[in-house]
C-alpha cells in the first residue's frame, strides 16, 4: 500500500470520528435542552427544534427493530471500508472517499443511538412541511447519498469504478 493511500485512509478515519463526535454532541445538546421541554422556534412557522425519541427509521418505519437496524449499519460499514481500501488515491476520488465516510458516519452515529438507547435522538424539525424530525446524522446520511448518486451518474465514467470490480484480472488489463 502507497504512502498516498495510507495517508487518505488515515484522513478517513480522522473524518469518520470527527463527524461521528459532532452528530453525537448534537444529540447530547437536544438530550440536555431539549427533552422534556418546549420545541425552540429557530424560524417561525418554518423551523424548530423539538426532542424526539424515533425507535423506528426513515419516517418512523419498522419501529423497535433494534438488531435489524444494528445488523444494516453493520453491513454498510464492512461495505464502505471494503470500497475506501479500494479506491484509488488519485485527486478524482477524493469526493468519494468523503462521502462514503458521511455516510458511514451517519450510519454510525444513530447505531450508538440505538445501542446506548434503544432508539435514535431526533430533534430538527422543518414545520413548514411538515417534514418528519431528524438529526445531524440523517443529515450526512441523505446529502451524501444524493450527492453519491450524482457522483456515479454524472462525474465518474464506467472506467473510473473499474476498481470495485471483483474481475482484478480484467481491472489490472485496464489499468
């Protein structure tokens, strides 16, 4: 392994606890503020705060499954450390490096949640539509996820993702 990719993978991780630690002090803010209390009107009409302890996911779907959502984050970190170890550690996949450490951040900080907890701290909620609490790590989780599927769609070229493929003979022919 290249001193390059070292480097990168190391910067990984400093992310990943960094955005874990501030996901997880946003939490603690709403816990200590928050709970028990009246919502805080950031903007009128349009944006609060408000405590809410969400044992369920996206919109409150399939409540109290606990080891389900453990066993998916999980997953997705093996995935995502598996893709970061791959990826090359050329300049053009440094977008792809952040957001798959936003979105194992994500994935990270409201499994705490769920093990500290048994459910997960929302506490942003949009009143102007109505939109469903959420917190910081839903955050990384959805910007980066849109973000990701741009980036596959629209940046990077079949040939740049070659190095996923589980083919290497094929891959080290193209590289």
């Amino acid at each position: 392994m290249s001193k390059e990719k070292k480097k990168m993978l190391w910067l990984d991780v400093l992310l990943f606890l960094l955005f874990i630690a501030a996901d997880q002090f946003t939490k603690h803010l709403a816990i200590v503020h928050l709970k028990d209390k009246d919502s805080i009107h950031l903007v009128p009409d349009v944006l609060e705060l408000q405590y809410l302890e969400n044992r369920g996911a996206a919109f409150g779907m399939l409540q109290d499954q606990k080891v389900f959502f453990i066993f998916i984050a999980l997953i997705i970190l093996v995935v995502i450390s598996w893709v970061l170890f791959k990826t090359p550690d050329k300049k053009k996949y440094h977008s792809l490096h952040i957001l798959l450490v936003l979105i194992a951040s994500g994935a990270v900080g409201n499994m705490i949640d769920r093990l500290r907890f048994d459910y997960v701290v929302d506490f942003i909620y949009f009143v102007l539509i109505n939109f469903p609490i959420f917190n910081v790590a839903d955050i990384y989780v959805t910007v980066a996820t849109v973000s990701l599927v741009v980036l596959l769609l629209f940046v990077y070229k079949e040939e740049d993702l070659n190095f996923l493929s589980f083919n290497q003979k094929k891959y080290r022919e193209i590289k």
